[in-house]
C-alpha cells in the first residue's frame, strides 16, 4: 500500500521505520561485510543485543553511531 501515488512511498516504511536491524541488514547498510560488524560488536564498538538468545540485532541509533566514527580494527 502507498500513501502518494506520485513519489510511491509505502506507508508502512514512512510511519514505522524500523528501529532494529539484523547483522546482515547492518552489514548492507554499513557497505560491509558481515564479519566486520561481528568484530565491531565483539570489540565493543557496535553495542548489539541477542534477540531470543539466538539473534543480534542491532538499534539503528548504535549503528548510525557506529557509522559516523567509522571504526577500523
């Protein structure tokens, strides 16, 4: 469903972004491998919690804070 036919922005996306990602999206998002956000979170430098003790998700505030210092190993 789109709320505008002209700029075909799907509404679910405009009114509920979503506030956590899994390693995988952030690895996309951070233009990175998987791997390297693994080490991030290892190294304490991504803050990441397991969801249902299987999962890591991380809150995009951490991970736009993770991308505007840009850590290197």
């Amino acid at each position: 469903m789109f709320n505008d036919s002209q700029n075909q922005i799907p509404v679910n996306e405009e009114r509920n972004p979503k506030k956590t990602v899994s390693i995988t999206e952030a690895a996309q998002i951070n233009h990175v491998t998987r791997q390297a956000i693994y080490i991030a979170i290892k190294q304490q430098k991504l803050r990441a919690d397991k969801k249902d003790s299987k999962r890591w998700m991380i809150d995009r505030n951490d991970l736009d804070e993770y991308r505007k210092h840009r850590y290197s190993r």
